[in-house]
C-alpha cells in the first residue's frame, strides 16, 4: 500500500473549530473524500459542521479546491490524490 502526504488548509470557521490553519497528513493512496474524512477523524466536530449529515457530503458546506482547481471541475469527491496535494476546505456561508 502505498503512503502519500497532503497538506489540508482550513479556512475560517473550520481553521477555528480544527485548532490549526493547516495540518500535514500521511494518508494510503486514496481519494479525495476518504483524505477529508481523515481529517474529521481528528476532529469530530469538524465533521458535524462541514458534512450535510443528510447527503453526507461536505460540498453544501464548503468550497473544496485540489491544487487550487474546484474538485466539482475534477472528480468531485472521487478525485485521486497524489503525494504532495494541497486540499483548500472554504466554508460557504449560508443567510436565512
């Protein structure tokens, strides 16, 4: 199997509710989806704030880039990741 390593950045109410602005990890050769639950495997209250507990996804909630390119342009959430991606997570902000 096949370890990489990936830099997540977390941008805003994600940054304040993580601890950190940025985290390295070292995950198997995956897809983009299991390298962000990872990361609120870390954090569980990161993953009741960024997932849409209905559609389990984070995508209502955030704004993801690979590489700075928006993943819904690549694969969405069954992107690869390749050794030294940098994953940006954004919160979308949401009025009533």
């Amino acid at each position: 199997m096949l370890v990489i390593d990936v830099k997540v950045k977390l941008i805003g109410v994600f940054k304040e509710i993580f601890g950190e602005g940025s985290v390295f990890l070292k995950v198997d050769s995956t897809m983009l989806k299991e390298v962000i639950l990872k990361i609120t495997e870390i954090s569980p209250r990161l993953k009741e704030v960024l997932f849409d507990p209905e559609l389990d996804d984070p995508r209502p909630n955030a704004v993801i880039l690979l590489n700075g390119t928006e993943i819904n342009l690549l694969g969405g959430l069954k992107t690869p990741v390749k050794d030294g991606d940098e994953i940006v997570i954004i919160p979308v902000i949401h009025g009533g």
